[in-house]
C-alpha cells in the first residue's frame, strides 16, 4: 500500500494522462476524468469506472449532452500497489481500460488484449 495525499495523486493521474498516445486521447470529447476516493459502494474492488455511452452504442449525440465520465479512485489504486512506480503503471492501466470501454471495448476484448 501507497500513502499519497489527494492533490498528489490527481497531478500523478494528470501526468498520466497526458503520457498517453494522442491517438488514443484526441477522441475524448466531451468526457469528464474525475477522481475519487472510493466507488459509491465504499469498496477497494474497483479501479475506476467508465460512466456514459460508449461511442459504438450512440445515435444522435450533439449539443446539450452531459460529459460521460471516466472515475478513478484512489484509495483502491493506493490499497492494491507497494510502490510510486507500480501505482504509475497500475494508473495507466486503468485510464487505458476506461478509455477503451468509452471506444466500445468490452473487458473481454481488454482482456484478449491484455488490458484486463
């Protein structure tokens, strides 16, 4: 486990992020990334969460609509790593898997491709 305070963490998500492929970022329109400290249900189950509809599922979509949003959670990511590298890698992991569900990736998909 990890002891790192909020504001830390969100600029450790943030320099993630923008370590990503612009491939895979540039298509992010109009989607929120916020952090959390745990999911609704309290636990240190889950990772992050994407909340919206995924790109292969909309009709219609324009003006007006909400974000999706993409949470990350802190505490489980801090709870599951030993080290600063390991949460780096493990945050990278999740953006890329939430990310991938906002495209249309299912798990199993994540999973044949190693993102699981």
């Amino acid at each position: 486990m990890v002891d790192m305070d909020a504001d830390t963490f969100e600029a450790l998500v943030g320099d993630v992020f923008d370590s990503l492929p612009d491939d895979m970022v540039n298509g992010l329109d109009n989607v929120a990334i916020v952090i959390e400290d745990r999911p609704e249900d309290g636990s240190l189950n889950l990772l992050g969460l994407y909340h919206g509809v995924s790109l292969d599922h909309r009709g219609q979509y324009g003006f007006g609509e909400l974000p999706d949003m993409i949470s990350i959670y802190r505490e489980p990511l801090l709870h599951i790593v030993t080290d600063a590298t390991e949460l780096r890698e493990q945050v990278r992991i999740t953006l890329v898997h939430e990310i991938a569900h906002f495209y249309g990736i299912d798990d199993d998909e994540l999973h044949a491709l190693g993102w699981g």
